[in-house]
C-alpha cells in the first residue's frame, strides 16, 4: 500500500511551481559551478527556505555525480516532535514538485529488525522541514537516475547514542551506491534564539559569529565526535543538526573507508550588528573518500 509524504512545505519555504523550483535549483547549482565527483559520498547542507539557503545549499549538493549511487541516506534533526532515540518514516514515497522519491523500504525493514529506531507517524514526517528540504535537490540532481531514500529522523541523543547509531550505520559508507545527505542549519543568533554569545575580539557581531560557526566547522573536518562534543558543551552553539552531525562523524570513524569532510560554503541570513539583531548560518560540506 503507498502512504504518500507530500511535501508540506512546498509553497511556503520554497515554490511550488515545478518550472520556477526546476529553474532555481539549476541556476544554483550552475552558479556554484562545481565537478561532480564519485568520491564524493555525503554532503552536510542546510535546511532553511530556499529564499534563505539556497544558493548555499548548491555548494553540498552541487558535488554529487548521481552515476553509481542507488540509495540516499537523510539525517535530519527533530525540530517539533521530542524522541530520546532514531525515527524511521514510515512513508514509501515522499513527494517533490520535481519528482517523487521512494523509500527504500528493505533497507527501512532492516535497520527497523535492529530494535533500535522507533518509527514516525505521517504527521510528524509531514511537519517536520529539516529532510524535505533536501529533498528537491536530491530529485534534481539524481534525475533519471532510480534512487531510493532512507530518511531517518534523529532525535536529542545522549553522547552513547550517537555513539551506536553511528556504529550502526558506519557499514553503510562502506558500500559505494549509498550516499549521506547530512541536514543542519549552524548558529541562531539573537534574543529569538535565546543565544548571543559575542566575543568582541573578533569586531562586529556577525564576525564573532562567523569565528564561532569556523571554529565548529574546522572540528567536523577533523572527523573527530569527541572534540565536537567539546565543542559544544563549551560554547553551545545552536547547531540545529548536531545530532545527525555527530552520528555521522561517528559512522566515519567506525567504516573501513576513509573520508574527508570539506566545507565549501559559508553564509549568514543575514549581519548582525547591533544586540537587537538576529540571523541564522548556512554551511555546506562534501564528504570525500579520501584515497
């Protein structure tokens, strides 16, 4: 039986005219104007509406070459719907206004015999923004190319958490036709976000932040969980994906094949300057096998 995800936010954070939408993402990716890359085997890229981070967004997915991979795997955090653990959809397509992907339903049934994920209802699939909007990136860019998607929601996880969902689905990497679509927005700032962290050395407020958000970014291209984790205890930086963030550095450590996190793109919505201010931080990062 088909249970339909639609794509709940199309028309609001993002167009949903097919035509327009095509033409926005091709003049993204033209625009960023970067080499597709089989080595290339998972992108972190942000999750805001396309008025806010798409052009950045480009930057992630703009990398991949579709040529030999079936299966796309979607870690997404949880931004309404609390759940201690991992949350399988339980959809069979989700819908885009530029081609619907299905679900990869053997893949869902395996990672589900684990007893490890709980499984999400429609409605919290529907609601939730952070998977759908890489959605039509990955329906633009696998065009004509059958793939299937495994999206996975991931909850406010404890360190030992991450840990095991990470060793979990490291042997995933391993396999060549997967690929990691990795959702995260990087620092809310201002009294919206209840963080204003601001280190004056640095000048203006979005230069503060802007140091914050590098010095993150720098971690992750170390690969290291730990130090992220450090990281954020120290600073709390209001990375919405932190979670699928570190699951994934986790599966890097814990796979056979050896990758390299690289970012290529950095934006804020907007520059802050004054305490009244706020903005939110785009980054986009590729993650290649690293020979």
């Amino acid at each position: 039986m088909e249970r339909i995800r639609n794509a709940s936010h199309a028309g609001s954070w993002y167009t949903s005219n097919p035509t327009k939408l095509e033409e926005e993402l091709e003049g993204w990716l033209r625009e960023a104007g970067l080499p597709k890359s089989s080595d290339v085997r998972a992108v972190i890229a942000p999750h805001a509406g396309y008025s806010y981070s798409g052009r950045a967004a480009a930057y992630a997915f703009g990398n991949i070459d579709p040529t030999n991979i079936s299966r796309v795997f979607l870690l997404g955090p949880s931004h309404h719907y609390y759940t201690p653990k991992c949350a399988l959809s339980t959809a069979t397509v989700y819908k885009t206004p530029v081609g619907d992907l299905p679900i990869d339903l053997e893949v869902i049934e395996e990672l589900k015999a684990t007893g490890k994920f709980e499984s999400m209802d429609l409605r919290v699939d529907e609601a939730e923004h952070s998977m759908e909007m890489h959605l039509p990136y990955l329906a633009k860019v696998f065009e004509g190319h059958p793939v299937k998607v495994v999206p996975i929601l991931v909850g406010a996880l404890n360190a030992d958490n991450e840990a095991m969902y990470g060793r979990l689905l490291a042997k995933y990497i391993d396999d060549p036709t997967n690929f990691f679509s990795v959702s995260s927005d990087f620092c809310h700032w201002g009294s919206r976000f209840n963080y204003m962290h601001y280190d004056k050395k640095y000048g203006a407020i979005h230069k503060s932040i802007e140091a914050l958000d590098k010095m993150g970014m720098d971690i992750i291209e170390t690969g290291d969980p730990d130090a992220f984790k450090e990281y954020l205890l120290q600073y709390d930086n209001t990375i919405c994906g932190r979670h699928p963030i570190s699951v994934f550095l986790h599966m890097t450590r814990n796979c056979s094949t050896k990758i390299k996190i690289k970012f290529l793109r950095y934006e804020q919505s907007s520059q802050c300057k004054s305490m009244r201010d706020s903005s939110v931080s785009y980054a986009s990062a590729a993650a290649k096998v690293d020979a």
